[in-house]
C-alpha cells in the first residue's frame, strides 16, 4: 500500500514537472543554466571571435593568448557541475586548463587545413566528416541531445562544402575554424562528462583534424585528390571512436 501511493507520489510530481517544463526545453538563456545550452552561446562566441580576428588584424600571439582565454572560460563554464559536485579547485582548473590548451591546439590544426590550397572546402570536408562521426558516437552513448546536435552541425558543415564546391567564386569566406572547434570541443565535452562517451573516442575525434595535415605526396597535385586524401585521413580515428563508443555503449535491455 505505501509503495503504491509513493509511485503515485512520483507520477504526480513528475507530471507537474512536465507542466511546468513543457516548450521550455530549448529556451537558451543566458547565462545558462544546463551544460548543452552553452553550446549555442560557444557558437555565437567562435562566430564573433572571427569576425573580430577578420577585421583587426593583430600579431599571431595576441590572437592566440586571446583565444586561449576564451576557450578557458568557455571550459569552465561546461564544466561548472564539475566544480560544484566532483572536483576540488586545484584538480578542476588543472582538467581546464589542459582541455583549453587542446581546445586552442584543434583550433590551429583547422585554422592551417583552411590556409592550404582549396583549404575552405577542406576544412568543410574534414568537419562534416568528423560531426557526423561525433553524432554516431553520442547517440552511442545515450545522448540523444547531443547526437541531434552534433547533426545539426553535420548538415551545416556539409551544406557549406556543397555551397563551396558547387559556386565558383574568386575567393571563399574564411573564419570558420574558431566556432568549429568551440562548439565540437563543447560536444565532446559534454558527451564525455555527462554522457557515456569513451574519453578514448572524444580524443580521437580531437586528434582526427591533426591527422589531415599528413603530406599527401607530390602525385597529389589535383585539389580534388589532395581534398580525398585529407577527408579519408580524419574518417580513420572517427571510425575507430564510433567504433569504441560502440563497444562502451550501455546495454538495451530494461
């Protein structure tokens, strides 16, 4: 008898919950109160921080120092819970610091794959290869938000690679590095902390754009070839973090 009026309990309250809750849940405000709501902001921050980068030409390390203070402060803040609940001070801005300075190392590993020759649609090749990849795996996981994110960044990257090659243009807007990196760096985050993705695969994922910058041979000279070569690069290590976030993921079975 008791156990079933504190099922019917639970079922009330939940049902108030979800009265109180429904149509809210894609609500960003700001600040944020949920680590993924972040993950919109981190985009409005990478799109900003290129267009300031685009029209204030700066030395080299300022654009550096500055970006690598952006990234700390977009890592704390994903990882607030982190701090409130896990980890004591010094071991949580030691886990931030180092995700920064990866964070803002992805950053240069994009940012060179843009410079290169046909470096826009390459770098657009790359990243819808390695979001979808993302996708696949948080899904795996058991973040079907998160998986539903990371498609959403799939159908732009590839949209803007199909733009690129598909209109002929004297030169293709750059800039597109710093909110890539953000918003993946977010994803992975937030599928490795409060997720199940493998910390393995979010380091592959994060490791896949270095891959890309490989010499691709002398016999290589035609773009198109050179664009095949990068992009089947980067799907290697996003095959085997699938792969492993695949093994790791929790049973179906109820």
């Amino acid at each position: 008898m008791e156990k079933r009026e504190s099922l019917c309990r639970c079922d009330r309250d939940r049902r108030r919950l979800y009265r109180r809750t429904r149509g809210r849940c894609w609500l960003v405000t700001f600040p944020s109160r949920h680590a993924t709501h972040w993950l919109f902001w981190f985009a409005v921050i990478g799109v900003i921080a290129a267009a300031a980068d685009a029209l204030v030409r700066s030395k080299r390390t300022g654009r550096l120092v500055i970006w690598a203070i952006i990234c700390t402060i977009a890592c704390r803040l994903i990882l607030q819970p982190k701090f409130s609940y896990a980890w004591s001070a010094a071991e949580g801005w030691l886990c931030v610091f180092a995700i920064a300075l990866g964070v803002v190392v992805l950053t240069c590993c994009l940012d060179l794959l843009e410079r290169r020759p046909f470096g826009t649609a390459t770098l657009f090749s790359v990243a819808t290869v390695l979001c979808g990849g993302a996708c696949v795996a948080l899904i795996l996981s058991g973040s079907l938000l998160l998986g539903q994110l990371a498609c959403i960044l799939t159908a732009i990257a590839g949209t803007c690679f199909l733009l690129i090659i598909a209109v002929t243009a004297p030169f293709h807007p750059s800039g597109a590095a710093a909110p890539l990196s953000l918003v993946c760096a977010g994803l992975w985050l937030s599928g490795s902390y409060y997720a199940e993705l493998p910390a393995t695969s979010a380091l592959l994922l994060a490791l896949a754009p270095a891959i890309a910058l490989l010499p691709v041979g002398k016999k290589s000279n035609f773009q198109s070839r050179a664009l095949a070569y990068r992009t089947a690069f980067v799907a290697v290590p996003v095959a085997i973090a699938v792969v492993l976030a695949l093994h790791a993921s929790p049973p179906l079975d109820y």
